[in-house]
C-alpha cells in the first residue's frame, strides 16, 4: 500500500524541477537582471513625475499598472528576440552556453514567438497610458531590436553606443505616462544613463574579451584594444560629472552624495592608465558602475517617496 505513495512523491518532486528548470529558463531568456535593471528607471520615472505634479499613487494606480505591465512586457520581448538572434554567439560564450536558445530546451519557433508576442502585447498595454509614453517605449524597443540586436552589433564598435540609447529611454516612458517627459529631470536622467552605459558596457567587453573575440563580437576592446577602451572609458566617466548640478531641483543632499559617487568613479577610471592588471581595473569599473546606478535611482525613488 505504501508503494503508490512513494511514485506520487516521485512524481511531485519531478513535476516541482521541471517547473523550476521552466522558470530558470525563461529567467534566462528574458535576461532576469538586465530586465529589472531596465524597469527601476521606468519605476523612477513614474514615481519622480507624481512627486513633481503633486499628483497620488491611489489616483493614477491605473496608469501605473499598464505602464509597469507594459514596459515590462516590451523590454523582456527586445530581450527575447535579442536571444533569439543572438544564439550562434551565445554558443560561443561560457556565460551564455545555458540559454535555452543554446541548450534546445525552447525551441527556436517558440522563443521568436515568445519575443514577438511580448513586445505586441507590452506595447499595446502601453498605449493604454499615454501616446508619449508609447512612443518612447517604442523607440526604445526598436533602437534594441532593429539598430543595435539585428544591424550594428556584428558589424561596428559603435554598436555599443547604439544599444546605450535603447536603455535612455526607461525613465521616460516612466514620466511621460502622466506628463510630457520634456522635463529636465527625465531629460538629464535619459543622458545619465546614455552615458552610464558606455562605460559599464566596456567593462564587461575587457571582462569577456576573449569570449567576445572568438564569437567575432566587435566590440571596442577586441578591435582596438584595452589602452583605447580605457580612455574612452575615462571620457564617458568625466561626462557624468556635471549632471548632478542639473538636477538641484532634487535637493543639495541629492547633489552632494551624486558628485562623490561620480568623483570615486572619475579616480577609479583614472587609474586605469597605472593599473597593470586591466581585468581587475575592468571589474572594479563593472560592480562599481552597478552600486552607482542602483544608488543613484534607488535615492531618487526615496526622494519621490518621502516628498
């Protein structure tokens, strides 16, 4: 009698992996970090333009709920679709190799659906906010998908800085679901993270260069080297430092704690250029640059949040 009762456990217990395997998957496939790091902007925005127009969370909970689904749906689509088009590079990539693209366990019909569905799905949600806000979901879907995923990121090192425009538009289409973004705090935050990515985006090329370089990625360390990477890392970095001053509406504690953050980043990309070991200069560049933005947004949002 007790043997029919240890198959249903077996039983449950596989059904319960087969689950979880589903979920790393689709956690994979839709770049679970990349996907979160792109929606706290839009949450930002969202919540920085209900600070400034003295407007509630209770009275536009509506617009809040279309404009997370929706940008959630429309990022995690690029994201999707990015996958999908990437997966002959992924094969060639360590950290990549366990995308279901590369391992089977989607099949290549399913996830360009998957991608397409999303994106459909998210933009339409999206117009249920405000055309504004569509738009600049849109643009930044397009610029991801289109210019950076299918047309520049084989071909130029500028592909980099293509793909940096795309991720600008998050706190945007975060403000513009209840007013016009023309606004110069999602302006300055639209050029802050332009120019954060640069550099972050380096950092991870000299980190996986050699991966980089056997998927024939151009990316600006395979093609010109780390000296140039270095100093053009330099120059993005030192761009950051006057934005806080545009943004003194946010407070002088705002400014203050920004400016040091983007000093710190200054010296430590400085010291790129006396730093022997590159890869240990790129790393230090890679989780510092990700404690900066974190910082910085999670600040705004308590910012919005307190006002």
């Amino acid at each position: 009698m007790g043997k029919p009762a240890v198959h249903i456990n077996d039983h449950t217990k596989a059904g319960k992996r087969d689950i979880i395997n589903v979920l790393i998957d689709i956690k994979s496939l839709i770049k679970g970090k990349v996907l979160i790091a792109n929606v706290l902007p839009v949450l930002t925005g969202f919540l920085l333009v209900l600070y400034f127009t003295n407007a509630t969370l209770k009275a536009n909970l509506d617009l809040f709920i279309f404009t997370m689904i929706g940008s959630t749906l429309t990022i995690a689509g690029a994201l999707i679709i990015n996958n999908w088009y990437e997966v002959d590079l992924d094969r060639e990539m360590t950290r990549t190799k366990q995308r279901p693209t590369v391992t089977g366990n989607f099949s290549m019909n399913a996830v360009l659906t998957m991608g397409i569905s999303a994106s459909v799905i998210g933009l339409l949600i999206m117009l249920l906010t405000t055309m504004e806000a569509f738009i600049y979901a849109f643009l930044g879907w397009f610029i991801y998908v289109v210019l950076y995923t299918f047309w520049s990121k084989r071909r130029y090192t500028l592909n980099t800085v293509i793909g940096s425009v795309s991720g600008a538009f998050t706190p945007m289409i975060g403000w513009a679901a209840i007013d016009s973004a023309f606004h110069i705090i999602p302006i300055v935050l639209f050029i802050l993270l332009f120019i954060w990515q640069v550099p972050h985006t380096f950092a991870i090329a000299m980190r996986r260069y050699h991966e980089y370089k056997a998927a024939g990625v151009p990316m600006l360390p395979v093609v010109y080297g780390f000296e140039v990477t270095k100093r053009q890392t330099f120059i993005y970095i030192v761009c950051l430092f006057p934005l806080p001053f545009l943004m003194s509406i946010m407070g002088t504690t705002f400014v203050v704690l920004t400016t040091i953050l983007n000093i710190v980043w200054i010296v430590l990309g400085f010291s790129g250029f006396y730093m022997k070991d590159d890869i240990k200069w790129a790393n230090l560049n890679f989780y510092y640059s990700l404690a900066y933005l974190n910082f910085i947004f999670l600040m705004l949002i308590l910012i919005s949040w307190m006002g």
